[in-house]
C-alpha cells in the first residue's frame, strides 16, 4: 500500500546565508521565497515547523509561500512533531 510523503521544515526562518553563500539576510530571504513558490508548485504536503521562540511574521511568510500547514513549535519535541506529521498526512 502506498503511503502519503510529506515534507517537513524545523526552521525559525532566520534566513541569513543566501544561495550564492554569501551573508546578505535580504538576499537570503528573497531565495528562501523563491523556493517556498517552488516548492507550492509540487502541490505536496508540507508542514512548516516554526521553532523560534516567538513566532515571527517571515516563518508565516514563507509557510503560506510554500501552502505549508503552519505549526508554531517553540521547543519542538519528537512525540509532538510526530503527531503533527500524522495529522498532516491524514488530511
């Protein structure tokens, strides 16, 4: 029986390196957003887990780029992780 992939991200979406590996927080954002619109065109399953402390507006940013469930997770620990990848798949 096939099963049903899905794509996790544990980021706080600090984006601070960008692809051409150079220090520019501007730069990395725009790619890291470039990317999320990528990765919406798949049409996959994905849940963007958020591990800042506080949640920030560029982790919700990026989670709706991508058509992510978003899941602010602070101190994200494994039997809730699992639990939300379960959810994520099932629906």
């Amino acid at each position: 029986k096939g099963g049903t992939a899905v794509v996790v991200f544990l980021t706080d979406a600090r984006a601070n390196i960008d692809r051409a590996g150079n220090p520019d927080r501007a730069k990395a954002m725009e790619d890291a957003l470039a990317s999320a619109r990528a990765l919406s065109e798949l049409q996959a399953t994905v849940l963007f887990v958020d591990t800042a402390q506080r949640s920030q507006e560029p982790a919700r940013v990026l989670a709706s780029a991508m058509r992510a469930t978003y899941l602010p997770l602070p101190f994200a620990r494994s039997d809730g992780l699992a639990d939300a990848v379960r959810a994520a798949a099932e629906a």
